[in-house]
C-alpha cells in the first residue's frame, strides 16, 4: 500500500533531501526527491524539491520542466523562484517574470533578515531575493528601468545583496550610495525581532517527559514503535543493557539544545500551546501507579533546518511564528513521577523509559543484585538515565521563575560530571542534603547567578547593530568604489580601494578593480602590477583575465600573454576569457585569421559575452572587412548597451568609410557612457576637424589634456589643429611640455622644426629636424625636403601634409 502524502515516510525522504542537499550529495538528493515525487506526484512541494535538486545539478530544461505546472499557478513559491531561475538561463524571460508575479503574495511581505546561521535557515526566498531576480530578468528582457526599479526595492529591504547594487552601478542608475548602506529602521527592528525570538525560544522549558529526537521515528504517529535498529535498541530487544547505556550517552540523552528548539521553533512553527511556565512541585512520595505506567516512546523532532511541515494548524509565514504568544499552560496532572513531570499513559513497552526518572524509581522496578551480572547493568544503566542530583527538584520549589535558560546551559556539566556508576540504590535519595553528603567529591563548581534576560538580549541586540554597523560602512566603502569604476571615474575609485584596510585590498577581487581602474586610464604597466598580484593570490581566477589579456596586447608581451592563455585554457577550456586571451595572442602575432577563430569561440561560450564581440570587430577592422565589423560591434551593443568599446568600435568604422556625421554620434555616445576617456573625446575632435569644425575640435583636446595631462595623442592633436587656426607660438609652447613627456617622438620634432620654421627660428628649426631624421630615417624625404626649404620666404604651410 502507498504512502498517504505527509506520512511518516515522506517527511523521511524530505529529510533527507535536506541532508543530501546540505552536503552537497547532488545526486543521493536528485533520486531521493524523485522518490518523493511518486509518492506525491500532486505535491507542489515535492515538485519544487525536485527542480531545484535538478537545477542545482545543472539541468535547466528539466527544472524548469518540472516547476512549471506549479509556477503557472502561482501556489508555491519555490517552484516560481526555481523556474523564473531556469527561464532566466533559458532565456524566457517574460515566463519567469509572469510566475514571479502570479505567486507575489507568497514573497511580497516576506523577511528572512537574520534567519540563516549554521544550524537554520530558510528554504524559500524572501522578498528581497525575488526583487534581485526579477531586475535580472527585466535586465535580459531589455527594460532596464524595470530593472533598476526591483533592483533599487530589492536593496531597499536588504542593503547587502550585492547582486542588485552592481545591477544598478552597470546599468548607469544614479545611485547615492549612503542612502543605502546605512542603518534604518526596518533593520533595527529586524535585529530586535530575532533576538527576542531567540530569547523566548531559550527561556521556554523543555520538555522533560520525552529524550532528545530519534531521527529514525516519525513525528506522526510517536505511539507506535518504528521497525528499525535504533528503536529495538532503546526497547532493549536485542541488545544488553550496558549497549543501551552506551547508545544513550553516545546520542546524548539530555536535555534538548537551543538550537535546536530554534529549528522547531522559527522554520517548522512552534505550537501555540507549548508551556512556559515550570512544572509544579514534584511528589516526594512515590506510587507503584507510576511503575506501570512508563514515559512514551522518545519522539523525533523535525531536525532538518530546511524541512517544511505540513501539519494542520501551523503556518509557513515565519513572520506569523515569530508574532506568536504561547498559550497558558494546562491544569497539572494528579500523579506525577519524582521529577515533578506528568505520568503518561501511552501504550507501555519494556524499557522505553524516559532520561528523566530517578535511579531509585528504576531499582524499585529491578532490585539490584549482589551476585548477578544482569543486576550490575541494570545499575549502571540506572545511574545513567537517573536523576540529575536533584536539579529537577530544586526547579520546582521555585515555580515563580520565568527563566530556565540557565538550566540549559550548565546540563553539560550536570550530566558529564555527577553520575555515580555503583549501583547502590540507596546512596542518591530525593533529600538534597543526602546528595551533597553523599556525592561531596564531586560536585560541579558553583553555578554563576543567572543574568536577567532583558539584560542579555538587549546586549545581544547592542552586539548584532555594532555588527551591522560595520558590515554597512564596509559594503558602502566598496560599494562607492564599484560605483566609481562602472562611472568610469578611476581615480576616485583607485584611492576609494586603496583606503580599504589591508585585509580586504589585498583580496582578488579588490585587486581586479584597481587594476581595472588602471587599465581604463591606459596606464598598463600599473595594471599589470596589479594583475600579476591577482594571479599570485588566486591562480585559477578566470574573472577579468580577458581584461587582462588585453592588458598584455597593449605592452606587446608576447611571450606572458601565451603563457596567460595556456594556463586559462587549462583552468577550464570552455570559460571565455581563456578563448580570448588565445585570440589576443595570435592578434599580437598579427595571425588575425586565427584570432578570429577563438574571439567567435568565447562568444559561442557565452552569448552574453560583450568583450569577445567587440574583439572579433577589432580583428575585422585590421582586415578590412568593415561591414563583418559592424555586425560584431553591434551584437556587443545588444549583450551590453554601455559597452563603450563597442560604440567606439561603430564610430572608428564609420569614419574609416568616410562618414564623418555618423561616426561623430557614436563617438558621443561612447564618450556619453565614459566620460572621462581622453581617447574618446580626441576621436570626437578628429572627426570634427574632418568637418571642417577646427574650434570645436579645439575645445575636444583642449578637454582631452585636462583628463589625461600625460597623453601624449592629446596634446599632439590639440598643437595641429592650433598650428591649423594659425596659432603657432601656443602649438609650440604644447609641443615643448610634449616633448619633455615623449622625447623620443620623432613626429614632436619634426612638427617643432616646422613652427620655428614659421616663426623664422632658423637654428632651432634646424635642430628640430635633425633630431627628427636621427630618430625615424625612414621619413629622411619628407624631412631633408623641410630643411632645404627654409631659406625660400615664400614657403607655405601645407596642413593637408600629414606626418602620422
């Protein structure tokens, strides 16, 4: 016969699940949740454990598959999140975005700040989750103000998913970075609501009629003995008792750990009638009623952190668990054992006795032996389960307290330390002043007096906003370097990172920006430094090295840039960015053909990949084949609209055909996305002096040598087109700080000759052109032809003639 949903054996598969997927047992969790599925082959749960098992193995197409039917409903939010995941790999963008609204009251109130920590956590996304993958989804989609809109909402609620804020930084939003990272009401009073939980959870007393959770019997039925090993051992079937002690001590029959309470508590919805008070006073006089009347069977708790209950009455809002007030405790019970807890009246079974019970109940129930070997275990499994020295009746004389977390944290000492393995069944006795005569030796230290509750939560909550605080300055540090380099704003962000205390700018990651930041200023020997201490830290780092292949290609190391592509390629020969550092190699060796090849491999890789297209146009320009160079250029833009390599790229084709208008209003808008590249606004002054718009091609390199004083391209446009507008004294005043930074230039001193030439300086003009024919012989024609015409009054500047 088939399991009914929700029995015993499916909360066993979903528990496993958990464990499987916890220890990273992808394939144990991907068949265990297709059992679950024939099972519950109408569950939306068991379907959502399956995708998400099927999505984190890598199968997209069966994930997405199998959350569909869920998701298209809108009744689980598991299955909408795992398949809008999958649609956003599959690229059916509108589908995840249509799932991820239908199940919107599922996620839209949802927190789960400060919910996940090594023994809970939370197995559906909360609302600040879905935000961050609905912008993703509106980013493919190519709504960006859609995105930036669920992205900005996302940070709203969760300042630290840094996915979202690099969202907006990429996708050009004007972000004020200390509006976000900072400390608002909504965290406080979230760091405030899980400390109070935490605190309630410690101070609710335990439950002392039931050993800690057998993970092999069901929660469903506890009254009915499970067939397995461990239940015939606690029954003692077929085993000794000295193994039953054993076992016992190994599982740790104590009582149960806060954390785990928390489990219950927070993830699975705590019941709404658990006691919080201290039991009443226990009897001093013990009945021979309790001797036929053994404590139920030890019951399992839900132990997986990530397990989901079904049962009737609690609810899957964790908000609504943490708002939950306990309910007055019941009328106590007219017989009770010596530890003041409630007998029971379950089935009864030979030793299911509970932790709980004194050694003198269980000697009642088997006298001790002199002679017998059965006597001796009998007694030394009483002194293992027996009382502990009397705290449980010192409890109860005090039923006003609220606070039994102290008892919680000094069990440990109580049971390692003050069992007594003789035997005897008269050496512990109820009356404390038998047990501190008795048992003097050894006695734990005196216990510290219990602090105050409120005391210690409000220091807790103190610690966690200190915390906060500092994880919150931290991200907006790094968060306002990011936004610098997105905003192409590299010295802010080169001394933003820089600031960052050592331990964290001495991370790859840091370490990239900052060399990112070089790179966009055309400092490539900086930013090489810097990747080569990448490199050193995190040898099998694939992100940037495209970056950094390019970065070798501008210094012409041929032979770093080969070893750079051999070692990516070996890292893992189907990333992209080792394809590219292939192709920037064979492109430094001017074998373009093959370039070509291994540029168009890194996009096959990744459709996404913007750089690979823009390096396939640069290979076509150096072939000449604008037309297959614009194509490639464009599908950069369509990966990435702020790519401003690729309209750069647009604007160097269309003024390479001549068309002057057209290449201008690519150059803007490459300029536009990165303002401050003087290499962009020189090619925005060379296609207006091409128009015949030499002042406002002036102004462009006028602007470029404010950006980039040291460019050496800046400056030498900016003299001729000053030498053009008829200004010869300032073009030779440029020229002159130009060749301090250049002076093996030969075009600066030929161009120098020329202005002294016109300002009848005939010696320096002389000088000038000797230097000029010292350094590039090839030129001797042009030069020597210069030279000879300096005593003609009547020469003329050309300012067609062109030296480059």
């Amino acid at each position: 016969m088939a399991p009914t949903p929700h029995s015993p054996v499916t909360s066993q598969l979903r528990q496993l699940i958990y464990y499987h997927l916890d220890n990273n047992l992808l394939k144990n969790a991907l068949f265990l949740a297709s059992r679950l599925v024939a099972y519950e082959s109408r569950s939306s749960e068991a379907a959502y454990l399956l995708a998400y098992c099927q999505y984190q193995s890598g199968f997209l197409k069966a994930a997405w598959d199998t959350s569909r039917a869920a998701a298209v409903k809108g009744n689980h939010l598991g299955c909408a999140y795992v398949f809008a995941q999958s649609s956003l790999e599959l690229g059916r963008f509108l589908e995840g975005l249509t799932a991820l609204e239908k199940c919107k009251h599922l996620w839209q109130n949802r927190n789960s700040w400060g919910q996940h920590n090594e023994s809970r956590r939370q197995h559906l996304p909360d609302a600040a989750a879905v935000l961050c993958l609905k912008g993703k989804l509106w980013k493919a989609h190519k709504n960006v103000d859609q995105a930036v809109e669920c992205w900005a909402a996302s940070l709203k609620m969760n300042p630290l998913m840094w996915d979202a804020f690099t969202g907006l930084c990429d996708a050009g939003a004007k972000v004020a970075v200390p509006n976000i990272y900072h400390l608002n009401e909504e965290l406080v009073a979230a760091v405030h609501l899980n400390q109070q939980q935490s605190a309630k959870i410690e101070n609710a007393p335990t439950e002392k009629s039931h050993p800690p959770s057998d993970p092999f019997v069901s929660t469903q039925k506890p009254n009915k003995p499970q067939s397995n090993v461990l239940w015939e051992k606690l029954n003692g079937s077929k085993v000794s008792v000295n193994t039953i002690s054993t076992i016992l001590d190994e599982e740790g029959m104590g009582t149960p750990s806060t954390e785990a309470e928390i489990d219950e508590g927070v993830l699975q919805g705590a019941p709404t009638n658990q006691q919080n008070e201290p039991p009443a006073a226990p009897m001093r006089k013990t009945k021979s009623s309790t001797e036929s009347q053994p404590d139920p069977p030890p019951r399992w708790k839900p132990g997986s952190t990530r397990m989901r209950s079904k049962a009737k009455g609690v609810s899957d809002d964790t908000t609504t668990v943490l708002q939950d007030h306990p309910q007055p405790p019941p009328a106590a019970p007219s017989k009770r054992t010596v530890s003041g807890q409630p007998t029971s009246h379950a089935a009864p079974s030979s030793m299911a006795e509970g932790t709980r019970r004194s050694n003198r109940l269980l000697n009642t129930v088997r006298p001790p032996s002199a002679t017998s070997t059965a006597g001796s275990k009998i007694s030394s499994l009483a002194n293992t389960l027996g009382l502990r020295e009397g705290r449980d009746i010192k409890k109860a004389k005090a039923p006003v307290m609220k606070g039994r977390t102290a008892n919680a944290s000094t069990v440990g000492r109580v049971v390692s330390g003050n069992r007594t393995r003789t035997g005897s069944a008269d050496q512990m006795d109820v009356d404390g002043k038998e047990q501190r005569s008795t048992m003097n030796t050894s006695l734990p230290p005196p216990v510290p007096p219990i602090p105050n509750p409120k005391t210690r939560v409000t220091s807790a909550v103190d610690q966690e906003i200190g915390a906060l605080q500092q994880l919150l300055e931290l991200f907006g540090r790094i968060g306002s370097g990011q936004l610098s380099l997105t905003n192409y704003d590299c010295l802010t962000a080169i001394q933003i990172y820089n600031s960052l205390p050592s331990h964290h700018r001495e991370t790859p990651y840091i370490l990239s920006q900052i060399a990112k930041a070089y790179y966009e200023q055309a400092q490539y020997a900086e930013a090489e430094k810097f990747f080569i201490r990448v490199r050193q830290l995190a040898p099998t780092r694939l992100e940037d090295m495209e970056v950094y292949s390019t970065v070798l290609w501008h210094l012409k190391s041929e032979i770093e840039l080969a070893y750079l592509a051999h070692e990516l390629i070996e890292i893992d020969r189907l990333s992209p960015q080792a394809w590219c550092a292939i192709g920037n190699s064979f492109s430094l060796q001017r074998e373009h053909e093959q370039a070509l090849k291994c540029f168009k491999r890194s996009t096959q890789l990744d459709s996404q990949f913007a750089y690979g297209f823009t390096l396939q146009g640069h290979e076509y320009i150096a072939n000449e084949e604008f037309e297959k160079a614009l194509e490639a250029y464009r599908s950069a833009i369509a990966a990435d609209g702020r790519h401003y390599n690729a309209w750069y790229g647009l604007g160097k084709v269309y003024e390479k055909m001549g068309k002057w208008n057209i290449a201008e209003q690519h150059y803007r808008t490459a300029a536009k996305i990165n303002p401050t590249n003087a290499v962009l606004i020189c090619c925005i002054g060379l296609v207006l002096e091409k128009q015949k718009h030499a002042d406002k091609a002036l102004q462009m390199y006028t602007r470029a040598c404010s950006l980039a004083p040291q460019s050496a391209l800046s400056r030498f446009k900016k003299a001729r087109c000053l030498m053009s507008l008829g200004r010869p004294q300032e073009a030779l005043t440029e020229l002159e700080i130009l060749r301090d930074v250049v002076p093996d230039e030969a075009n600066v001193w030929f161009l120098m000759g020329r202005l002294y030439k016109i300002l009848k300086q005939k010696g320096n003009a002389v000088k000038a052109f000797t230097m000029a024919l010292n350094l590039d012989p090839k030129a001797a024609q042009y030069i020597k032809d210069a030279m000879e015409s300096l005593d003609d009054d009547e020469d003329e500047f050309d300012e067609d003639e062109d030296m480059e």
